[in-house]
C-alpha cells in the first residue's frame, strides 16, 4: 500500500548517477524530490528554507561531509528533522555515532522501491 502523505524530500548523493534514479522512485510514492550532489550545496539549500522540506536522505559516504555530519548540522537547524542515511555498508563505530546523533534510520543499498517506502515511513515515525 502506497504512503496517502506526499513529502517534500532533500536527497544527497555525490553520485550524480544515482540521483535521478532514486529520484524516480520517490517520485513514483507521491513525492517531491530535490536532488543535491554536494553536501554543502544540500546545507545551503536547507539552511535557506528547512520548513520546506519533510525529510532528508543523504548517503553516508560523501566528501566534504558525510551523511552523518550533514544530518547533525540539519537537525542543529531544525531541531528533531527527520534524516534517513544510506550507505552500501555501515560499520559498528559509525551506527553507535548515527544512534547517539538521534539519526536512528538507516538503509542499506542497493534499495528497492518497497524497501524505501518502508524507510521513509519508519523515518517519519
């Protein structure tokens, strides 16, 4: 069953090739999306307005700063945002460091459809 609830979605990846596709299906749920593939850019554009958007997923992996680092300085800004992380691996040291962030949500890619509608709604919770 599809999410009744269209988000607005800031989604982050330093790879450009799979921000269209991962766009694709948030969109096919319902939802907005806009795609950054530079964290900094992503903290501009949220920093300008974080009342627009309802949640963020940002890889975990990424130059300048990582998922984690980003959704730390998301919620500095807005205070319990929700913030999702991907990542193709996540280690014991860095899920304690996403847990004591207050960033409990985190999926492991590749990532199907079925498992982001879950994701996003789990992240919301």
């Amino acid at each position: 069953m599809r999410s009744q609830r269209h988000l607005h979605i800031l989604f982050v990846d330093n790879d450009e090739s799979l921000i269209g596709p991962c766009t694709k299906m948030l969109e096919k749920l319902g939802h907005k999306v806009t795609g950054q593939s530079h964290s900094l850019n992503a903290l501009r554009v949220f920093s300008e307005e974080p009342d627009a958007f309802d949640l963020a997923i940002v890889d975990h992996d990424m130059p300048e700063l990582t998922g984690l680092e980003l959704g730390e300085r998301f919620r500095r800004i807005r205070p319990g945002f929700p913030v999702m992380l991907y990542s193709g691996r996540v280690d014991s040291p860095t899920e304690a460091r996403i847990a004591a962030a207050g960033i409990g949500h985190v999926v492991l890619e590749p990532v199907s459809v079925d498992q982001l509608e879950g994701a996003v709604r789990a992240a919301l919770l």
